[in-house]
C-alpha cells in the first residue's frame, strides 16, 4: 500500500455493498430515491403469539414493492420493531407457533413477491420474554424459516432472512453469547443497529450515534464496539451490517454548553423537549405514564426547519460543533438551551469508510424519509457502491466487478470526503508528471487521458503526495487509486 502523509486519510470504492433502508408503513416515501438503495424493508409487522401477522401500512404493498423492483432494489418485509416485538418470544417458544410464523412469512413474500424478510427483535419493556430459551428459539426459528424459504422458492437468488439486532450478541441465560457462528448458516446478514446509544435517560447529553466512545464519558458503547462484540462472538464481518440513524435526538442542558464546545458531555434534564414538527407526544403501550415526546429531529427537518443553513453549517442561533472521539456532530441552542446530536454527510462518511475498512457487508439506514436531497445517503454511496441492481444481468457484473473497487487518498481533510468517485479526468491546476509504459507526459492544468485502472502507472505529484505504482483518480482533491 501506499504511504501517507500526515493528515492523509484512506479509503476505498467497494462494490458489491448492501444499502438497505427502512421504509416505515406511516411515512410518507414519495421523496425517498429508492433507486440508490439495494434493499427496501417495509416496516413493521408485529407477529401475534400464534405466529400470525398482519402489515397496516399508509401504501399499498404490492405497489410499493413493484415500485421497489422497478428501481433495481430487493424488497423485504420487515417484522417486529419496537413497538411490535411484544410478542415475537411467545410465537417462537413452541414448534406449532414457530411453524405458523414461518408460514405467514413464506405467504406474505409469496402473495406480494417480495424478496425476503429483516427480523427486528427489539428491545422493550413491554416485550414478553424468556431469557433461558429465547436466543436457543430464535436459532430453530431462522433454520426452519430457512427451509421453509427455500423448499416454497426455487428463484435464485434464493430470498432474504436478515436480523436486526443490538449491540451485543444475543443474550443466553448468563449474558451475551460467546459463539453465535451458528446462527450465520442460516441468516444472509444481521443488521447492528447502532444508534439511540446515548439519550435523555443519561445524566449527561452525549452522541446519539458514535462510531467510537470516549473512555469513562457517556455510554460505553458504539458502532466499532457493536462490531467487536460480534465479531469476537464468531459472527462473519461480512455478512453484517451497520444500522445508522438519518435522525437525532433532542435533549434540554442545564448549563451553557456553548462555553465548551469541545465537550459534547454536559449535564442535562430528564425531561425530553419537543423534536421537530413530526415529533408528537406517546406513550409507552404498557406503561400508562403521563405521554412523553421522542424529541426526535430527522434530518431533513434539522434542513427545512432552520436548524442547518447547510449541510454542515448550523444557522443563528444554533452553533454546531464536533466531537473528534465519536465522529458525530452536534448543535446546541444557548437560548433555550437544546442540544440535538445527528449524523451529517461527514459522519456518514466516517461510518462507511469504517464499514469498508472492516470488511463489513454493508449499511442498513433507518428510515429514508428522513434525508434531505439525498445528502446523506450519496455520503453513503461515495464510499460504499451499491450491489448490482435486482435487474443486472449476470454479465453486466461480470464486466463491472474488475474496475469498481479502488483505494483512494484525501489528503485535503482528517475527515472522509463525501465527493463522488470515480471520476476519468483530473481537473486541477497542478503540476503532475506521469510515466505510463514507454510514454512520458506532463499536465499543469487538465487533459490527463484516460488510463484503465489495470495500468500501473508511476505518478510524481506535487503538493507532497504519495509516490508509488498506481492509477491517477481526481487530483483536485489529491486522491490516487493504489493498484499495488
């Protein structure tokens, strides 16, 4: 590999990533750019006790799969959530209930050709729950649903069975597993989701979605320690992918934190004030407690609302800031004094080039109506190129896979570009000597011809680059694919 300079990030082009999004029953898709994900999970069913579901959605299903199709992506059914896992350890605890939820979930895919299904046991207090057996009935569940799937599909590729899960493996009767390799055989991938880590329950304000956590601040997890958690417990890093929130959470400080904006730590209220205007008060379904709002901002409103004036420009009064040890931003209000901790294209940046650097399968968003203009999503896909389309031919990827996947170097910025790659020419003023097989030539302004990425080629770039065999990208933002 190349040397780098001090300053100099890396990162790469994958192809081949999963982009999956979660696309709600209640919310409004009609600005979601669908084509740019590889998978669509319609969210939620909640499966009853017996193992039988029904979905209510504001869309019609069968016209939001063919709509999910004809863009080129995979459609799955989504079941469970955090309101309707409730009864997902009761359907699983016998071989008859089991059964029929395999079954229903065979049907539904069948009826409304779908392309699989996205399992999301979540966490709640109202979930009914058996902590002896429950992590040993998921496991007999995905075999059966697995042979259930294949045995009434003969499509290939063969459909879909993809968990969501937290950030620790699943727990056994004396804590987390140590081994789930197990449940891989039978799962296509698990989906990590990694946000809402840090919220009003702490004393402190903190990132809502950090790719890493400060020692002794805040709570002791994060995406990189999800994904340790899981790798160390013997599940494939290639076949997981990392849940990010295209929204954040709002809390109300107790102090000024504008006199510390490098602390994102700060004390805070326990009541949770209003999030954006699609933020409304609810309450708990088992708990008949006073209704509460989520304090919720998508992203788009922190856009539209005049919280951002830009993508990473906080508009008076609200002042942004950025925390270096989680990789995520956050503004802060000092005249009602509330903070909102986000992603925005930078920390996307950052978790998909985590992604890439861990050899992981992908990203999984929730939701796609949150994006704004798809700023956050093509954050994604800068970095992150989706799998072939459900409409490629086998030939198209066979022709595609050689030139996809490059490394490249941003020597302009500690944090990962969000710029578009690859691009064929250079179009920056600088100074640039190539040697290609027996021709030597020189460009101080633009006209590089263009060279397929399997030359080798020695570049001697100005502006302090690295030197070494490889391809030139776009030298405007000082970038070169290593071919090495």
């Amino acid at each position: 590999m190349l040397d780098l300079l001090s300053g100099c990030t890396a990162a790469s082009v994958v192809s081949g990533s999963i982009i999956a999004g979660y696309a709600p029953g209640w919310k409004d898709l009609s600005a979601a750019d669908i084509s740019k994900y590889t998978h669509i999970n319609l969210a939620y069913v909640e499966p009853q006790a017996n193992g039988t579901f029904e979905f209510n959605a504001s869309y019609n299903v069968q016209e939001i799969t063919n709509k999910i199709h004809s863009a080129g992506s995979r459609a799955l059914i989504a079941l469970g959530g955090y309101s309707g896992s409730i009864y997902i350890s009761d359907a699983l605890k016998s071989t008859d209930s089991r059964g029929q939820l395999a079954r229903s979930i065979v049907d539904f895919i069948k009826d409304n050709h779908m392309d699989g299904v996205d399992i999301d046991w979540i966490a709640n207090e109202c979930n009914h729950v058996d902590p002896r057996n429950d992590a040993a009935n998921l496991l007999a569940f995905v075999h059966e649903l697995r042979d259930s799937l294949d045995s009434a599909f003969s499509s290939i590729p063969k459909k879909i069975i993809a968990l969501g899960v937290g950030l620790k493996p699943f727990a056994g009767p004396d804590g987390p597993l140590s081994d789930v390799s197990e449940y891989a055989k039978w799962v296509d991938y698990i989906n990590i989701l990694a946000y809402d880590i840090n919220g009003p329950e702490s004393s402190t304000t903190g990132p809502n979605s950090p790719l890493n956590y400060e020692f002794d601040r805040g709570n002791q997890q994060s995406l990189i320690s999800a994904i340790d958690s899981w790798t160390q417990a013997k599940f494939p890093a290639n076949k997981i992918t990392a849940g990010i929130a295209f929204y954040g959470r709002s809390s109300r400080a107790t102090v000024d934190m504008s006199t510390q904006p490098w602390n994102v730590y700060q004390p805070q209220e326990s009541t949770v004030p209003k999030g954006d205007d699609d933020d409304g008060l609810w309450a708990s379904q088992c708990n008949k407690g006073k209704p509460n709002f989520s304090g919720i901002w998508a992203y788009k409103n922190l856009r539209k609302q005049g919280v951002l004036k830009a993508a990473e420009e906080a508009a008076v009064p609200w002042q942004r800031n950025w925390d270096s040890v989680s990789l995520t931003p956050w503004v802060f209000n000092s005249e009602t004094k509330t903070f909102i901790s986000y992603d925005d294209p930078s920390s996307i940046s950052a978790k998909a080039g985590f992604v890439q650097e861990r050899g992981l399968a992908g990203i999984a968003v929730y939701d796609v109506s949150m994006d704004y203009q798809s700023e956050l999503l093509n954050a994604i896909t800068n970095i992150l190129k989706p799998d072939a389309p459900l409409n490629a031919t086998q030939s198209q990827n066979a022709s595609e896979s050689a030139s996809t996947s490059f490394s490249y170097f941003s020597c302009s910025s500690s944090i990962p570009p969000t710029t578009s790659l690859p691009l064929p020419t250079i179009s920056d003023k600088v100074e640039t000597n190539f040697t290609s097989a027996s021709s030597t030539f020189m460009s101080t302004e633009s006209s590089i011809p263009n060279v397929p990425t399997s030359t080798t080629i020695t570049t001697d770039i100005n502006h302090d680059l690295p030197k070494a065999g490889s391809s030139c990208g776009w030298a405007s933002t000082y970038r070169c694919m290593d071919v090495d």
